[in-house]
C-alpha cells in the first residue's frame, strides 16, 4: 500500500511559494541562494521511491511546461518526471498535454484511497499548495518531507496557511543537505 508523501522547500517562516522562480513572484528563486549539493541527491532518491505523482493543477501546468523539454537534458530526473504517472487533481483541467496524466475532478480522499491501494511506492505530492490543504483537512498525508532554507520571505504562500486545523507533527528524522539546508521528516502525530 502506497504512502501519501507531501515534498516541499519552505523557509523558515512556512512560505513554499516560488521556491525555484518559474512563477515569477520579486521574492522567487529563494532556493538557489542557499546550496544543497545532498538535497539534489535526496531528491532523486525520492523520485526513484516513488511510484506516482499527485499533482494540484498550478503546479502540473508549471511541471508540463517545463519538464517535457528538460527530458534528455537532466538524466535519470528527468526521464522519470516524464515517464511517471502523474494524476492531476483539478475541476478545470480537462486535456492533460503530458505525458502519463490523469485527471481527477471530486472525490479526493476516494481518489487517494483508490492510489494507495494500486501503488506500492511512495504518491509524491511536490508543491501543489491548495492541493496539499485539501489532503491535510481529510488527514490523508501520511509524511511531510520539508527542505528548510534559512530565509525569511514574509509573503507568499505558506504551507501551514492561515485556517489550518491544529495538527501534531513527529519528526521522524532530520539531516543537513546544504551547509544550510535541513531535511526535515514529520509524520502525523500517533501513526
């Protein structure tokens, strides 16, 4: 059975906005300030576990937008973004253009229950903010991998918004990845 896995860079105040500048915020870009040389490594590690990706609408339109060009050009990642299934969750979007997509309209936690029974690997979840909201009011993320940047945007969307029911979190583990870049790993509190 498959895991619900929420990826995210976020700074140390909770923004996950614009983390790499491709949606053009005057704060994007955040990321590249700060190396992670391990961070690079973990992701693909976490590519390479996952058996799925889900996907909110913004952050699938920015991924199909870029990713299909940068297959030949960034290795094993980028074979495997292309080449993964991917399932949007989206009530507008009705002709997904990349490839090994699906759309989801409704349903959510029935669309979840219907990946964890298919996929063993992980169903990564990267960016995708109003989406990971909706996970989190039907406690369906099953582990939060956050990748804090010592910086402080104070703007922009966060990951723990405003309206956020109150949730306890366990750390599970947590490692450097840059000389200034955690790797932090929670689980919902008691699973």
């Amino acid at each position: 059975m498959g895991k619900v896995v929420v990826s995210e860079f976020v700074s140390l105040d909770g923004v996950i906005e614009d983390p790499g500048g491709a949606e053009g915020t005057d704060f994007g870009g955040w990321t590249f300030r700060f190396p992670a040389p391990d961070g690079q490594q973990f992701k693909l590690e976490e590519l390479r576990a996952a058996d799925v990706q889900l996907l909110g609408r913004v952050t699938y339109e920015e991924f199909a937008a870029a990713w299909p060009a940068m297959k030949e050009t960034t290795g094993e990642f980028g074979v495997m973004m292309n080449e993964m299934p991917k399932v949007v969750v989206s009530t507008t979007l009705t002709e997904p253009a990349w490839e090994n997509t699906t759309v989801v309209a409704g349903d959510l936690p029935g669309a979840v229950a219907a990946l964890k029974s298919r996929y063993d690997g992980d169903i990564l979840v990267a960016g995708s903010a109003t989406l990971v909201g909706a996970l989190r009011d039907h406690d369906l993320v099953d582990e939060y991998r956050l990748m804090l940047h010592p910086v402080v945007l104070g703007r922009g969307k966060r990951l723990f918004g405003a309206g956020a029911a109150p949730a306890d979190l366990a750390l599970v583990s947590s490692r450097s990845v840059g000389p200034d870049v955690l790797l932090l790993t929670y689980r919902p509190a008691g699973r």
